[in-house]
C-alpha cells in the first residue's frame, strides 16, 4: 500500500526545499526575479519524476478531458432542453391579456416602442412577483447610521421606487386605460347619432357635425398625450433603479 501511496505521490514544493511554508508560490506571471515558481516546481517534478508525474498528473487530466468531451454535451442538451420546456426565463413574455381594448395584446404585430413599454414593464412584475420579497428595505433608524447611512437611504429609496412602479403599472395605469376606454365608447356613441340618410343632412347639420368630430378627437388626444406622457416618465423611472433589480 505505502508502495502505491509513493508511486503516485510527488513531492511537495516543501519537501524540494522550493517553498519555506504551506508549500505557497506564485504563478509565473505574478512571479518577481528570483522567485521560484508553480511552473517552475512542475518542470522540476516532470523532469526528475517523470513516472509519477505521469500516474499523478497527466494520466488522470487524460481521464477527466475524456470524461469532460462527453459531460459537458449531455449536460448542455439537458439544459438546452430544460429551459425550452420548463424553465423559459430567457424568453421575454410580451402579452397583455385584458379586457381593455387599448392595451390588449396577446399575439401578433405591435410597434417597437409599445413592446419596449411591454417588455420592461412585465420584467418588474416578474422581479417583483418572484425576488423581491428578498429585497430588504432599511428602517429609517438605520438611514441615519454615520458609516452607511447614505447606502441604506439608496436602498429604501429605491424599495419604495420599485413599488411605486409596480403599483403604477398594474392599479394607477390600468384605471387610465379603462378611463381612456370609456372616452373611446363615447365618442363612438356620438358618432352614431350622426347616422343620417344623405337626403337628411343640410349645411347645419354638417357644422355641428364637424364640431362634434372636432371635440371628440380633442379629447381622445389629451388624454392619449397625457398618458403617454405618463408612461415615459415611468419609463425613466424604471431604468433609473434598474441596478436595484437584482436578488
């Protein structure tokens, strides 16, 4: 057994009298002039032992290279597999399943900047859905300690920021939305009362009309504009405690 042991057993640095303690040595790229060396202990041990180093070194990165060509595929195709099927976290959900006209979205073309608005918006959800109940939101004692004081006012600051979003998102947005639904449903319902045969209309008729047409886009644009507004500022908002998303 003892005649194994030392069959595969090289000496230490130690024992070679290349290292004083705990057999440490620098690597030869940090190594300064006259330092010794890893590489050059492995030199030393190659040419002086070269069986041992043989048994002890290169058969056995022989083997795991070996073994390494055929994990690491299996291992990529489970991985491949699991997060196809299973796991999908690289791929972004878009869809907005709901009810309001405006907003609904659950497959098919949209511009690039709602799906900008899409995209950013469900990654806070998620965030906050699944890693945020980890995020720790210093008390106001510890914002007015003298050594990380300023570190922890970040740390609440952005805790209340990323509820503030998220709440904006799925409660404040959503009545906008439902707000901008009903101006639409109005507008559509004055339009229908503007239903005349050709025979019925005189140049009144098509005054008021006009007006009727003019205030119903006015209003639809104020507030698509101010909701737009709305969704560029939390836009900002979002990217500005974007470094905060993390668990």
């Amino acid at each position: 057994m003892l005649y194994f042991q030392k069959l595969f057993k090289l000496p230490s640095p130690v024992d070679l009298g290349m290292s004083k303690s705990a057999n440490a040595m620098p690597s030869r790229l940090f190594c300064q002039a006259g330092d010794v060396c890893w590489e050059d202990y492995y030199d030393k041990v190659k040419q002086d032992y070269p069986v041992r180093y043989f048994l002890s070194s290169t058969m056995p990165e022989l083997f795991i290279s070996a073994w390494r060509k055929i994990y690491f595929p299996i291992k990529s195709l489970v991985y491949w597999v699991k997060y196809h099927t299973v796991c999908k976290r690289h791929l972004l959900d878009l869809r907005q399943p709901t009810t309001n006209t405006y907003d609904d979205y659950r497959y098919g073309w949209r511009d690039t900047d709602t799906l900008m608005l899409f995209a950013l918006f469900n990654l806070l959800n998620t965030f906050v859905n699944k890693e945020f109940k980890n995020f720790v939101c210093p008390s106001e004692e510890e914002c007015n300690d003298p050594m990380f004081g300023e570190a922890n006012r970040d740390q609440r600051n952005a805790y209340f920021e990323i509820v503030a979003l998220h709440n904006w998102w799925n409660v404040d947005r959503k009545n906008d939305l439902k707000e901008f639904d009903a101006i639409l449903k109005e507008c559509s319902g004055e339009k229908r009362k503007w239903d005349k045969d050709d025979a019925e209309w005189d140049d009144t008729d098509c005054q008021e009309f006009k007006n009727a047409v003019r205030q119903m886009y006015h209003k639809v644009d104020v507030k698509e504009m101010e909701m737009m507004a709305k969704e560029e500022e939390m836009l900002v908002r979002l990217i500005k405690v974007r470094r905060w998303l993390w668990s």
